[in-house]
C-alpha cells in the first residue's frame, strides 16, 4: 500500500460527529442514574397514562391533545430508559473491575476493560440499531414542538426555529442511513493487536484486516488518536444542561497519496510514532482517556468509515 505523508497533531481540538461514549462512568453513582432514570420513566408513565386516559383526570386542565400528551409519555419514559441503560453500563464495568482485583491481575489492561487481547471488532449493526433508536427519538422529541408550531398555531419565531431543528431531524435520519448502507456493505470489520496491550511514549503497530465489500480506494486516512471524555455543564439555575465533551490529545495520520485496491482479508500493518507522556487509557475511572484507530476511506458506493478502541498503557 503506497501511504503519503504522515503527519502529527498535538493541538487539543474538540471532536464532532456521532461520536460514541467510550468510557462507562457518569460522574453519578449507580444507585443515583437508577432513581433519576426512575424519575423520568415515573412521569412519562404517568403522563402517557394520562393521555391514553386510564388516569383519569379533569379535561378542563389538560391543555394539549391526548396524542401530544402520550408521545410526551413515551419522550420522558425513553429518556429515562437509556438513563439506565448508562447506569448498566456503569455497575458491568465496577464488577468487572471488583473481579479482577479479587483476581490480583497484575495487568492494569484487564482491570480497566474487558479486552480481547487479540484485537478489537466493530459491532456495526448495534451501531445501526443505536442511530435509528436516535433519530426516531429525536422525531418523537420534534413531534411535540412541531405541535406548538403547527398544530397549535406558534409565532413565526417558533415555527423558523422548529423548522430547522427538522432539519437538523433530517441530518440525522441521513446518517443513520449511512449507518445502515456501511453495515450492510461491509459487516463487522477488526483489527488485531500486534502487542497486548501497547505501552505510552513506545511505537505503535496496528494491523487492520479489511473486511467484505472493498473495493478501489480512492483516497483515504489512518488515524491514531488520544482522546479525553468527560461532561461539561452549561447554562445555570434550571437552564443548565450537561453534555458529553470528546477532546482530541495527540493524533497521527497517515494519508493516502494515490488510489488503491484493497482486497477482503488484507492485513494492513500502520506504525504510529506517539508524543511523550500522553495519557494512557482509562475507560472505568474517574477520568476517562481512550486511545482509538479510525480509518476513514473515500470509494464507489458507501464510504468506509470506522474507529477502534486500542489499548495504551503505562
């Protein structure tokens, strides 16, 4: 494979995109994701419950139709369904960490993740699943303002900005059919570890296997990032929100310079040469740092595009 130049970037620079949470703590306790999820399925019961009209209530108070009300219901119950869904998430990762110590591993890798020493894989139908369960929320999530909007005749204001929150709808539904057409084209793609796990400040060797439904690249980028996870909290008082923050540490890229064919079952080995005294990887403490390999492939058809976690330690 004929590579270009290879470049580094140690500017700290915010991701974007449908980036995936990688690490499994919240700030929160378990027990605390578990009654605020509980809060939010509690009224989005009740508030469906209401509009399907087995709570009976007086119709003089309820000042939207019984439909706005149910798909209220289902928002807030949705809502409070992936809250718990990040709690499981949360107490898997604390048992898997309890059991290692019990164990006495001795390899910091095997209390921080359940890794596979022999590499890592992509789960891309989850992927489609989680993208399409997204934007059918965020549809639901519309529908009530496009009510206020629409249905219960809003100012202009409201209808401009509702309008291009639709938009916004649309993006998303957009990727998720990308999603779908990458899963459907190419299933799960891996690589595999040269070294198990890899060590900071020492070289890097990652062998991707190209998976079923390549074809002729005509441009393309191997990335070898850090990455910091953590929230941030903005606004104040009831306005404040707190939203999921992945900041760029070090990158490597190597770039193609001219097109190439890339067969099924290729074994494609990258050296990456990493910054000193980078972060090593962290995905159950306090603090999560995650190390990732995204190849990104420009060709006929679906693109192909995907990120995988690589175990850097001290």
């Amino acid at each position: 494979m004929s590579l270009g130049n290879y470049t580094q970037s140690t500017e700290k620079r915010r991701l974007s995109g449908m980036i995936e949470q990688r690490g499994s703590q919240t700030g929160i306790s378990t027990a605390g994701m578990l009654l605020f999820g509980l809060v939010f399925t509690g009224i989005g019961a009740f508030v469906a419950l209401i509009g399907l009209k087995v709570v009976p209530v007086n119709p003089s108070s309820v000042h939207a139709p019984y439909p706005v009300l149910i798909v209220f219901g289902l928002v807030f119950g949705f809502a409070g369904l992936m809250i718990w869904s990040m709690a499981l998430k949360q107490l898997r990762a604390n048992r898997h960490r309890a059991r290692a110590l019990e164990q006495h591993v001795s390899e910091p890798a095997l209390e921080d993740y359940d890794w596979d020493p022999r590499g890592f894989r992509s789960h891309c139908w989850a992927k489609t699943i989680k993208s399409f369960v997204g934007a059918g929320f965020f549809t639901l999530f519309l529908s009530m303002f496009n009510w206020l909007a629409w249905g219960a005749h809003g100012p202009w204001i409201v209808k401009v900005v509702v309008s291009l929150f639709d938009l916004v709808l649309i993006f998303f539904f957009w990727q998720a059919l990308m999603t779908f057409s990458r899963a459907l084209r190419f299933g799960d793609s891996r690589i595999e570890f040269v070294h198990f796990p890899y060590r900071v400040n020492k070289t890097i060797v990652v062998r991707w296997l190209t998976p079923a439904g390549m074809t002729r690249a005509d441009k393309g980028t191997f990335t070898l990032r850090c990455v910091r996870e953590f929230y941030e909290t903005t606004g104040s008082g009831s306005n404040r929100t707190r939203n999921i923050v992945h900041e760029e540490q070090w990158s490597g890229t190597w770039r193609m310079d001219q097109s190439e064919n890339f067969p099924p079952g290729k074994n494609i080995e990258l050296e990456f040469q990493p910054a000193a005294d980078l972060p090593a990887t962290c995905l159950s403490g306090p603090e999560t740092f995650y190390w990732e390999f995204e190849v990104n492939l420009s060709m006929p058809g679906p693109d192909f595009k995907e990120a995988y976690l690589v175990p850097v330690y001290s």
